[in-house]
C-alpha cells in the first residue's frame, strides 16, 4: 500500500492519549478532535528582533482570539463558569460557544440553538426587515447590525463596536513595526494596524502580498463569512501566526504565473472565466504556530487563499498559503484512517499523502478563479448568491482544484509524484471525512453536495460491507459536470437555482450515516484540535 505517510510532522505532533474522565456524556464529542501539539519550532534562522516581532504577532492574536468569542458569542468568561463538567467545557472552548459547529445545537443547558445570524444581528430581525432598511452600511462585511433606542436597526461598524480589544491589536503591530527589519513586514504591519481602526482593508492587502520576503507571516483581520449562516455578509476575526518553508515555497512558486493558464482548463463557458487575477499572487509553504479566533473554532483549515477584497485580488492578486504541518498532521490522523476504514482494496493502494498535498495546493488556488463578479449585473458573486454564496464557493475550490490536478496529471509538472487515481481516491477519502462537518457549516454542505452529485453520476458504489468501490473515470467527468454548473450559477448569479441545487444536494443520505456510524466504533476522529505551549 502507498500510504506515504508523513511520519515527521514538522512541528505537530498527533496526541493520541486523553486523560478525560470516562463519566462525561462528552468523551466521544471531544475526542472527535484529535489533540495535536505544536511544539516550538526551530527559529536558528530567525534573528533576535524577529523572534520578538514573533512575540507580537503571538500576543495580537492571542487579544484578537478573545475579541472572537465576543463577536460570536458574548461572554466566554459567563458560560465557561456556569460549565461544571470538565469535558463538556474543553468542547465548549473547542466550539468557542454553547453550540456544536457541526449541526449548531446547544449542549449547554439554558441556551438555546444557535441563530443563522450568530452575534452579527438582532436575535428577532427577520431577513424582510434587514432589506427595508435603508442604511447602505448594512451591507458592509464589516457592521453589526444592531437595535437602536426606538426599536428600528442600526449600523455599527467593526472599529466601534470592538475598539479596545482592536488598539490593544494595532500598538502590537506598531510595535513589531518599529523593531522589524525588513520595510515590507514594517509597510504592512502599519496599514493593517490603520485597517483594524477603520475597517478600510484595501491598502493592507495590497502591501500583504508585497511582504513576500519575510521568513514570518501574520495574517489576521476579519476574513470569512461563514459564521454569518442567515446573509452569508458578515466576516468573522482571524489569526494564523506562520513561518516560511522557503524551500517548498520556491518549488511552489512556479505554479503562480500559470493562474490564467488554469483559468482556460476550467470547464465552463467562457463568459464565466473571465476574471484576470492580478499579478502579484504568489504561493507560500507555512508551518502554523498559532491559530487564534475563527481559525481556531471547530474544524482547522490546513490552507487559505487571501485575501478575499475582489478589488486587491484584480489589482494585485491573492496569496495562497499552505499550512503544511497541519496538512500532514490532518492526513495521517484523519484522511488516511478514513480511506483505510471506507475504501476497498484497489482504491486504497490509491491513498497518497503528496496527493493530499498537492489537491490542497490547487483547491487553494481554485479560489482565484472563475468569476467575483456576475455577468448579469447582479454585482459581485457574493451578493448575488447571499447565504449559499460560500457554500458553492467551497464547492467550487474542492472540485475544481482535484480537476486541475488530474488535468496536470496527463502531460507534466507532477506525474511524477503520484497517479491521477491517487488524486481522486485520496479526494474521496478527504470528501467523506468532510461530511463529518454537517450541515451546519458551508464547508460540510459543500462536501456533502458533492458527494451526492458523484453519487448520481455513478462515480462511487458502497457495498454491502461498508467499502467503497470507486470508477474514477466518472469521478473525474462527475467533477468536470459539477464545476460547470457552479461556475455558471456563480457567474449568472442565479441565487434561486443555488438554493434549490443546496436544498437538494446537501441532505444527508442512509451511506453516510453507516459511514458515521463505522468512523466513530472504530474511533476515527472527525478533526484535530492545538495543544499550544504556554
């Protein structure tokens, strides 16, 4: 078997032990997130003014991580307190909240389930009201929507509403601004520090991905909207403190000039491929050392493409970055356990940890392409589809990027690394353990969308004892098909049939509920969780 797992896992190590008291009714739902340890890395490279600048970032994310729980729950200090079950509060702080990220119950007496609109508008506004009012800050992804003394809605704005935890987070980056020596880390570090304050992001991501010679990267800022589940508008705060594999990140590199090369392989027609990425995109090989706020919540992305300003990616590009210690620490925990329990034998010699790796680098890139903005004048992508917008965006990135693989697969660049069969056997064994997310969040509709629709197109057959036999030409056509339709609903905009094909598609069915059933007897977590050093 080509397992190809990655024994040495940079600076994560996969804790399997758990000193949990077996009383809790939450055991199993803690140990669904396997405990991964980041040790501190090697930093011989790094000189003493860029180990404080690391300092910095560690402590700006650290205050941006609390200023998280505010904006998405409230309290955190209240509802831990009134936890007196131990367990129960470890899957409290791993949900940041009272609710299960994966189906968005309440587990905590007293609370009830988690709204659509999470903490970013009224609990009684109603989606009528929200379109009656006539405020145009409204539509910013960065406002809370708010009840006014009189009862009508309001506007606050980012800056406002969470200005002290925000100029606690500015004096850090101006201070690792004033020690840093590189002038492009000092730039950037600057104007995000003004971005924070005035909830202005353009200038910060223009001088982000002109900070391309720095060994460290901070990303932090409001950036995802997915916990906005009733709009799909508002972005939630984020921090990833990472250092550069400037080896792989070389070898990675050469793939950027080729965006609108990838552009033309997309399957669609070409009214929906027209947008032209800027220039300045580039690709970066990280090992995460701290995750804080969205990032950290639930499931752990394992790479990002940012940011997601329409405006800096025509200008400027988009910088993709993988998180390769997370990536190796989630395939040799989750992906690979998943493919070895599902697959049959012919599909399981298929299961490859470089085929992970590099689905992961072009599901990254997949986010640069296509269209931002309808071409039926509906405005960008995102408002046309509102709150199903993210989930063909994850959609999109999933089946798009597998298929730039495959297609890379048939003439050059990497062939040599592994088969186009590794790439959709080790897609399907990541597609299935994605489902595991639910349908409460955009990432484990999109998957279970596409799980569906393969099933369809008959590219997949579960047997009777539980393993899956998969025909991988109809899993590449499948794909082909799928990224058609989504690329046409995102570049007409056509919100109505969006809602309709997420209705249909992302429904959980009888298979994977076996398969839920089988991944947890046999103790297969759904995720990973970080255990930083203090």
């Amino acid at each position: 078997m080509k397992k190809m797992l990655f024994f040495a896992a940079a600076v994560l190590t996969v804790v399997t032990a758990c000193n949990e008291t077996p009383k809790s009714q939450f055991n199993r739902r803690v140990a669904d997130y396997a405990v991964v340890d980041v040790h501190t890395p090697d930093l011989s490279g790094i000189t003493d003014n860029g180990k404080e600048v690391l300092n910095l970032y560690r402590f700006a994310a650290q205050e941006l991580d609390a200023m998280y729980w505010e904006q998405y729950f409230g309290d955190k200090q209240a509802l831990l307190e009134s936890i007196t079950d131990p367990v129960q509060k470890t899957f409290a702080e791993i949900n940041y909240g009272p609710w299960d990220r994966t189906n968005g119950k309440s587990f905590v007496e007293g609370y009830q389930d988690r709204l659509p609109g999470a903490g970013f508008y009224p609990a009684d506004m109603t989606v009528e009201e929200f379109n009656a009012f006539a405020d145009p800050a409204k539509n910013s992804p960065y406002t809370l929507i708010r009840r006014a003394e009189d009862g009508s809605l309001k506007a606050v704005w980012y800056h406002d509403a969470y200005k002290e935890h925000l100029e606690k987070i500015a004096n850090y980056l101006r201070a690792a601004a004033d020690i840093t020596i590189k002038p492009s880390v000092k730039k950037y570090l600057l104007s995000k520090a003004d971005a924070l304050l005035t909830d202005n992001y353009y200038q910060s991501g223009i001088d982000w991905l002109e900070m391309d010679d720095s060994k460290m990267d901070l990303v932090i800022g409001p950036n995802e909207t997915a916990d906005d589940q009733l709009l799909g508008i508002k972005r939630s705060y984020e921090a990833f403190v990472l250092l550069k594999n400037l080896e792989k990140t070389e070898m990675l590199n050469k793939f950027v000039s080729r965006l609108e090369e990838f552009q033309q392989y997309l399957p669609c027609d070409d009214a929906y491929k027209t947008f032209q990425p800027g220039t300045g995109s580039n690709i970066f090989s990280c090992d995460a050392l701290y995750y804080a706020g969205k990032a950290n919540a639930g499931i752990k992305v394992i790479a990002l493409n940012l940011p997601f300003d329409a405006d800096v990616q025509r200008d400027k590009g988009t910088r993709t970055i993988l998180l390769e210690n997370v990536i190796k620490a989630k395939f040799n925990s989750v992906v690979w356990p998943t493919g070895e329990l599902l697959l049959d034998g012919s599909a399981r010699e298929h299961l490859s940890a470089e085929a992970f790796f590099w689905n992961i680098v072009f599901r990254e890139v997949a986010h640069g392409l296509g269209v931002k903005e309808t071409v039926t004048g509906k405005g960008s992508v995102e408002e046309a589809l509102g709150n199903v917008a993210l989930t063909f965006e994850e959609m999109k990135a999933n089946v798009v990027g597998t298929l730039i693989v495959c297609k890379l697969q048939n003439h050059y660049d990497i062939h040599n690394l592994f088969t186009k069969e590794d790439a959709l056997a080790t897609f399907f064994s990541s597609l299935v353990r994605s489902e595991r997310f639910g349908e409460a969040s955009a990432l484990g509709r999109a998957n279970t969308c596409i799980y569906n629709y393969l099933k369809e197109a008959g590219a997949f057959v579960r047997k009777d004892d539980g393993k899956y036999t998969l025909d991988f030409a109809k899993m590449e056509a499948g794909l082909a098909e799928l990224s058609a339709i989504i690329l046409k609903t995102q570049g007409t905009g056509d919100a109505a049939f969006a809602s309709e094909f997420e209705a249909k598609y992302s429904k959980r069915c009888a298979e994977f509920d076996a398969d839920l059933l089988n991944l947890g007897l046999e103790n297969i977590p759904m995720d990973i969780r970080f255990h930083f050093p203090a």
